[in-house]
C-alpha cells in the first residue's frame, strides 16, 4: 500500500511533458489497435497518434498540455 500513494505523491507533481509521455507510453503498451509493437508512434492509431501528438506540443512549451 505505502507504494500506491509513493506512486501518487510523485504523479501528481510531475511535469506535463513527462505526464503526456507516460500516457502515451501505457495507451501503446496495452493497444491491441496498432500501437503496439509499431516502430514509430506516428503508424499507430488515432488515439496513440492522438497523445503523441500531445506529448510533443507539450515537449517543446506549445498548448496541447494534458490536464
């Protein structure tokens, strides 16, 4: 248990461009869509192509953060 809210506290204060990679990352891990095992994000589908577009507005100061 005393992991699970380690997991929060630090979730919660983490930088937006590493909260959009991580979704990313785990919407690719689970995608049976086309995500996963893909070489590049962009071949994957809409919503994997959705977040790494997110994730890479946000990566360079652009609007597009997630909430």
């Amino acid at each position: 248990m005393p992991d699970e809210r380690v997991a929060a506290a630090v979730r919660r204060g983490e930088m937006p461009m590493l909260r959009a990679y991580r979704l990313w990352f785990e919407h690719a891990r689970k995608c049976g869509d086309g995500c996963k095992g893909t070489p590049k994000a962009q071949d994957g589908c809409e919503d994997g192509r959705r977040l790494w577009g997110t994730y890479r507005l946000t990566r360079i100061g652009k609007s597009g953060a997630t909430s």
